[in-house]
C-alpha cells in the first residue's frame, strides 16, 4: 500500500530525527541508516545519509562520520551541502591525526569551491598541516597561493613569512629567491622583517 509505505517512511524519519533532537547521536545515526536500508530512492534519501553522517560525528564516531559524508560528495557532488562537508571531512580527519588526508579534503575544497566562504581557511590550513608533516616545498607553495588568491586578507604578509620559514628549511637558494619576492611584494609593510630579509 503505497499510502502506508509513505506514512511507514514520515514515521521512521520522525523517529530517527526524535532521537537526534534528544541527544541520541548514535541512535539516531542508526535509525537513519535503517531508514536508508529500509526506504532505498526514497525522496529523503540524500537528507537522511546526510544526518547519519552528522549524527555519528556528534557521537565523536569520526571515522564513521567520514566515510557517510565522503559517500555523500560522491553521491551528491552538486548539492548544496557538499562544499561544506569538504571542511567537515578535513576537520574530522585533522582531529584523528591523519593529515594527509585532511589536506586532501581541504585543498581538495578550495580546487573545488575555489570562491566558497571556506576556500581561503582551507588553503591556509593545508598549508600549516603540509609543515607538520615535513612538507615544506608545499606547505611554502600553499601560503604563496593564498597571497596571490586573496589579497585582500589582513594576514597575507603572516602568510608570506610563514612561506618564507619554509622555504629556509628547503635549501638557500630557494629562500634566496624568496626574499627577492618578498621585497617586491611587501616593501615597507612589516619593518623588522624587511630588515631581518635585507641584512640577515
């Protein structure tokens, strides 16, 4: 009966979505992924992967919050919620300590989404995380990106500098030809560092 196979599904999904609104997070991720099960093409499918996925990120299970959201940009690369999860991904696998794919999720949004609100946090972050794994020729090329992409950013001379420590630990002729792009590109905006570039 198709009248009650559509109250059946409000009724699941009310369900699920009682035991969110209770702080239920793992259930109601649960619940959603029964309803998936249970209702496959259903009309509300892409919005009840989306809350098991959310769900389980609230219950602290990254790793299965991950893999849902992932499957929800590969599912859904055009819908509106997938610039954001981009952000979510990365974070989540930021906060599990698997950079490599954090970057990947946050460089991956800026290729992406390069006008998103997001896209400029991204890149600067993939940059710091590129440090942190011993990335430097990246992590360097990444800040000196963000500076040509978004100059109006009150921090890009920060960035440009953070480029520069990088490119110091790759080799001197590299931070030699940095120091040059420095000059020409922030003469006069930060005195100590156009001293420190000039006579260090």
């Amino acid at each position: 009966d198709d009248t009650f196979g559509s109250l059946e599904q409000g009724a699941d999904f009310k369900l699920a979505a009682a035991l969110s609104a209770e702080g239920q997070f793992e259930e109601a991720a649960k619940a959603f992924m029964s309803y998936l099960e249970k209702f496959d093409g259903s009309d509300n499918e892409n919005l009840a992967l989306y809350n098991a996925a959310n769900n389980y990120q609230l219950a602290g299970k990254n790793e299965l919050s991950n893999q849902l959201f992932e499957r929800y940009i590969a599912e859904y690369p055009t819908d509106s919620r997938s610039e954001a999860l981009y952000w979510r991904i990365a974070q989540n696998y930021e906060g599990i300590l698997e950079l490599n794919r954090a970057v990947d999720y946050y460089e991956n949004l800026y290729r992406n989404f390069p006008e998103g609100v997001n896209a400029p946090a991204a890149l600067y972050n993939s940059g710091f995380l590129r440090v942190g794994m011993g990335d430097y020729v990246g992590a360097a090329e990444n800040f000196e990106v963000y500076v040509d992409r978004f100059p109006a950013k009150s921090d890009i001379e920060t960035a440009y500098w953070f480029a520069g420590e990088q490119w110091a630990r790759v080799g001197d002729d590299e931070v030699m030809a940095w120091r040059n792009r420095y000059l020409r590109r922030f003469p006069d905006a930060e005195p100590d560092h156009v001293i420190e570039v000039l006579y260090d």
